[in-house]
C-alpha cells in the first residue's frame, strides 16, 4: 500500500526509534492527517517509509494501541485503522499512569489527597447543576448498600468508589470526567487500601448521604463543604495509618 500525503513525517534518529515513529503517527492523528477509520499502510510500508524494521514498527503500534488511537481487523479487508477516542480507554491509560507514579512514590499522598479535595468539590459544584434523576438514583443505590452492616470491607470499598464515579457522570461533562478518571479510578482505591480497616463506615456514608442530598437539592456550595469534610476525615485516617506503619509493630 503506497503511503499517503498524510503521513509526511520527521527524520527518526536510532534513539528510542519506536516511540519516536509512535509519536509521529500520533501526531498525524491528533492533527486530523490521519482521519478516523483510515486505514495504516502495513508493516513493510510503515517500515520503509520510516527507515527503521519491522520489529521497530511493531513495538511503536503497541504503543499506540495501548493508546487506543489504533485498532486491528482480521480478514479480506483486514489491516490496522485510526480508531475513534475512546473516554474510558484514554481515562484509563491516565489512571494506569497515576498509579505507577503513586507506586514509585513520584506522587505523594499528600499530593494526591489535595487533588482530590480540589477536584471533587468541582465535581459537586457542577452535579448540583446538572444532575439528573437517573444520577440521583445511581448515588442513592450505593447509599443503600453501603448502610447494609453485612456488606464485607471489600465490597464496601467497591461501592465507595462507585459512588464516586457516579458524581463525577452526574456533572455531565466530558473533559472533566476524564480528568477526574485518574482520581477515582487511581487514587481512590490506593486510599481504601490503606485504611478500610480503620474505616468508620456509618461517619462515611452519613456524609455520602448528606452530599446526595445537597446535590438533589441543587446546592453546589454546599455539597462542597461536605465532601470537604468527608476527604478531611480521610485524610486524618490516612495520616495515622502510615504513621503507624512506620513506627513500626508495638513491642
């Protein structure tokens, strides 16, 4: 398949050649040259057109997949084509990459506990603007398994996270909520992790509650002092469970 116009590209030097040949082509995405559903050239013309191997070629198409800006097909009119983004699979790689950083310690809990106070009391502030019934009842649904006292520590913390999300969908606005992705989907469970056990659930969902409510009733402002309140309380349990871990088993 002869290359296109579209795909007119920089020299490539021998360093990092398939992240370099990834970065190209992501470039030509993202600048519209390469158009949702066309069609890549194959390897051997990627290959030659780059001046650099196959197995280069391949590993930059990893990269990109991994990005979800490409896709495969099998078959007769098979091949490798610009896929349309993709929120949740782009959320999800900035979450993958959140929580590295936070495993490396490159993101420290103190940095990822005020993101989220900050971050979280937008995302009040907009949902008491724009919910709607069905965001209501999706917060109101984990409310009610979350005061069930036979729900286990796991589950718990699986449905704290789902409401979470569910405030952020219920801000109905798409560049925050891929933003907010790395939050809930990162930092979130790291959180619960680390405290479940030390977890007060009935302050927790209280809180829960009273934010549904100021939500329902259209009061961003206040909706945003509760979940101040509430991360405030997470954090001061966060803070005494590394604290504890530090010093060490009591002897």
């Amino acid at each position: 398949m002869a290359l296109r116009g579209e795909l007119q590209t920089g020299g490539i030097v021998r360093d990092g050649l398939s992240r370099q040949v990834a970065d190209q082509l992501r470039a030509a995405i993202v600048e519209g040259r390469l158009k949702v559903d066309d069609r890549l050239p194959n390897e051997d013309g990627l290959a030659q057109h780059f001046g650099v191997s196959r197995a280069t070629i391949r590993e930059a198409l990893k990269i990109l997949a991994a990005q979800n800006l490409i896709r495969s097909r099998r078959g007769p009119a098979g091949g490798t084509f610009v896929s349309r983004p993709d929120p949740q699979g782009l959320g999800s790689a900035i979450a993958d990459a959140a929580m590295l950083l936070v495993g490396t310690g490159d993101i420290g809990m103190e940095d990822m506990l005020t993101a989220r106070a900050e971050t979280e009391a937008v995302c009040c502030r907009l949902a008491a603007r724009a919910r709607t019934a069905d965001d209501l009842a999706a917060l109101r649904a984990e409310l009610a398994l979350q005061r069930d006292p036979t729900l286990r520590d796991e589950e718990f913390c699986a449905s704290d996270l789902r409401f979470h999300r569910a405030l952020v969908q219920a801000t109905h606005n798409p560049p925050l909520k891929l933003m907010m992705y790395a939050v809930i989907e990162s930092f979130i469970p790291v959180t619960n992790m680390l405290i479940y056990r030390d977890h007060e659930r009935r302050l927790s969902v209280d809180l829960h509650e009273a934010i549904t409510d100021a939500v329902a009733a259209g009061d961003g402002p206040r909706a945003a002092e509760l979940m101040a309140r509430h991360l405030e309380g997470m954090r001061g349990l966060l803070t005494a469970t590394l604290d504890r871990r530090a010093a060490g088993p009591a002897v």
